[in-house]
C-alpha cells in the first residue's frame, strides 16, 4: 500500500498580490507567513506557515514569467488568482511516487525553490492536470531524501482542524487509487458541490478559538 498522508494546503493570491494576502491570512491565524521562496520551473513564488500536525498552509502568487503559461501548476494558479484568488487545492505527500506515475501515465515534474536562507527544497509533483479539471481532486508529491520539510519551524498553536470540500469523496478516493486515506487523521465536511468542487473553507485551530478561512 501506498503511503500517503495530508501535506499542505494551496491558497492562490488575490488581486492584492502575494505577500499581501499572506499577512491578511497571518493576521487572522495570529502568526506570520515566511517566504519560501520562487518556484523557478513552475514560474510561481509562495509564503509559508507550518501547522502542528506536520502539514503547512501555502500562499501562492504567480510571476510575470514564461514558465507561468507553460507548466500546469503556474496555470493552475494564474487561472485561480485572476477569479480573485483562494483556496486552490489540496496536496497530498507519498513515499513512492513513481506508483502514481505508472497510474496516471506519465511522469512526475521536477520542482525545487530556494529559501531566503540558502536552503534548497526538491521535490517530484503529479496530479495537477487532474485538479485543474476537477478542483476537488488532491495532488501528489514526494520530497526528496533529506529535504527539510515546509512544515518544520511550527509553533505548535494552529492546528488544521477541519477541511470543507465541496466535491464527492468517492470520486477523490477513486482519484487517489490505494486503501490508503491522507486525510484519515484530519476532519473532513464533504458538500455536495453547487457550482465550481473543490475546498470551500479551512478551519484552523488557534490559541483563541477555531478561526474559519
């Protein structure tokens, strides 16, 4: 069986522009996004903020770059910025991504971003066709040995505490393709989508009460 658990969580740019909306995010949750840096295959940047639980929440921007048009993850979030941004989708890690390459097809991009720090990331990431078609639909990614991982640095006061998805949960799981469930230990309110699938609202756990996004 596949290991899969919850990675992080994409929340797209709105028209004030990255950094932004990450401090009106931060502002709500009572912490602040760090910069973590350009995404220079996908022509995209983001900001982030570790949660308790090993997963983290993500704000992304889009750059004025050619890599933008051309790779599906700068499309995806061209394509939810311009609607005014929001949550964009769901991402789901595993330890042999290769399986899901072999399912889907074809093979895994290659991403990588450099923090201010110097700090290299390096990843392999599939899936993205299938959430720009159908929002409700996670992606996947498998972090290369030894990468520190985004969620590392957590303060241990904000904890993911409920998803909203708009979407069917058994169009998802035939969309994963194991037994396995990444969101078996995360709470999950499943609406039957009106409009456009996909994540409606999260809601984090904060020293002051549950704050809804």
């Amino acid at each position: 069986m596949l290991d899969m658990r919850l990675d992080h969580i994409s929340y797209a740019a709105g028209p004030d522009g990255l950094k932004s909306t990450a401090h009106r995010i931060g502002e709500l949750l009572g912490e602040e996004f760090r910069d973590g840096g350009i995404h220079p295959r996908f022509g995209t940047r983001n900001m982030v903020l570790p949660l308790s639980d090993g997963t983290y929440l993500e704000v992304v921007g889009v750059l004025d770059h050619p890599a933008s048009d051309k790779a599906p993850f700068g499309q995806a979030v061209r394509a939810r910025s311009e609607l005014g941004g929001g949550w964009m989708g769901w991402v789901v890690s595993c330890d042999d991504i290769s399986r899901v390459e072999r399912r889907l097809g074809r093979e895994a991009a290659q991403g990588n971003r450099h923090r201010p720090d110097g700090v290299e990331l390096r990843w392999k990431q599939i899936g993205v066709r299938g959430l720009q078609s159908d929002p409700q639909l996670p992606f996947f990614v498998q972090w290369e040995h030894g990468v520190e991982h985004p969620s590392l640095g957590s303060s241990g006061n904000l904890h993911l505490d409920t998803l909203e998805i708009a979407g069917d949960p058994e169009r998802v799981r035939e969309w994963l393709g194991e037994d396995a469930d990444p969101l078996e230990d995360v709470k999950v309110d499943w609406v039957a989508p009106h409009g456009t699938p996909g994540i409606i609202a999260v809601q984090i756990q904060t020293p002051h009460g549950v704050v809804r996004i």
